[in-house]
C-alpha cells in the first residue's frame, strides 16, 4: 500500500488516470485507481511533538486494505448548470442581471456572474424540473398558488411548488419561459 506520504507523484501516475466506484461492505463506497487498485483513504499518521504528546495527523492517500477509512460516501448530483439572466429593462442599464441566491436562500438580483448566481435544473419527470442552487444545496426555488416566488429547503414545499416547466420563448424572443407548476404562471 501506499500512504500520502510517498503516494505516486502526478507524473508517475499519468495524465489518463482513471477511477472507478466500488461499494464498499462497510457502506458508502471505494474510490479505486484502475492503474493502482488502490483506493483513496483517510491516513492518520500518529507522532511525537518532541515533547511527549502523540499527535495525529490526518491526509488524503492510496490504500489497499479495503478498510472503513477507504470508504466514501457518494452523492450522485445532475442536472444542468446555469445562470437564470434577465436583459437590461431599460436603455440606461449595460448588463442582465441574475438571479442569485445568498446563505440564508434569500433571493435577489445581481450583475454578478459568480456561484450565488448559478442554478441546477434537475429532471423530475414529466416534463418538470427542481430549480436548485448550485451553491447553497439545500434551498430551491419555490412558487406558492398565490405566485410569491421564494426558496424553501428541499423536500418541505407544498405539492408541486417546486416544480417549473421550461418552454423556448415565444417567437421574437430569446431565452426560455421558465413556468410554475403550482400557479401555472
């Protein structure tokens, strides 16, 4: 086995690394280097300070033992990323602005073209997407039957009111009309 400390260098492994996912009997599952067979794995290197105190020192390296500490829980995620934009409502505005959602899930505008401002879209079936933060994962948007558009955590929305349609614009126009399903608006 190799740990973090004398791990193949980037050179010796190659720029075509390959990896592959294999569950793991301990649950989650192993990251294993095809090249290697070696999974990915918390070290811990335990030492003396020099004044008689062990520490334990935790780093990322290549095991072969298929123990607990090589085992990884993996969240698969799809969808499509994007910025939801709107152009300039007016001749003295130069930029669109994006939709952005901060740490508390509030919405809100911006110019800026950054994480806060990118969103998931995520198949549900039928036509209907989840629009998620790419960012802040837990909240996506919601549309209540009355319209008030907000975002809510995952999971807790009332029927339907976190699922939108997406349709090309209308003829003349750009983009996409992204429509709710709760208020069907």
């Amino acid at each position: 086995s190799a740990l973090a400390d004398n791990t193949p260098s980037k050179s010796q492994l190659g720029d075509a690394e390959q990896w592959l996912l294999m569950r793991s009997p301990h649950g989650g599952h192993f990251l294993v280097s095809i090249k290697n067979e070696l999974n990915v794995a918390i070290c811990s290197h335990t030492t003396n300070d020099g004044e008689g105190r062990r520490v334990t020192n935790n780093t990322v390296g290549l095991l072969g033992t298929n123990s607990v500490e090589e085992s990884w829980d993996v969240e698969f995620v799809s969808g499509e990323l994007c910025f939801m934009s709107s152009p300039p409502s007016n001749s003295s505005e130069e930029t669109s602005k994006q939709i952005r959602c901060d740490l508390m899930g509030k919405l809100s505008l911006t110019t800026d073209k950054r994480g806060w401002e990118v969103w998931r879209f995520v198949e549900m079936g039928g036509g209907k997407v989840r629009i998620v933060s790419w960012m802040h994962s837990q909240f996506c948007i919601s549309c209540n039957h009355e319209g008030k558009v907000s975002t809510i955590g995952i999971g807790k929305a009332e029927e339907g009111c976190d699922e939108w349609t997406v349709e090309k614009a209308p003829e003349g126009h750009e983009g996409v009309v992204i429509k709710s399903v709760a208020c069907a608006k």
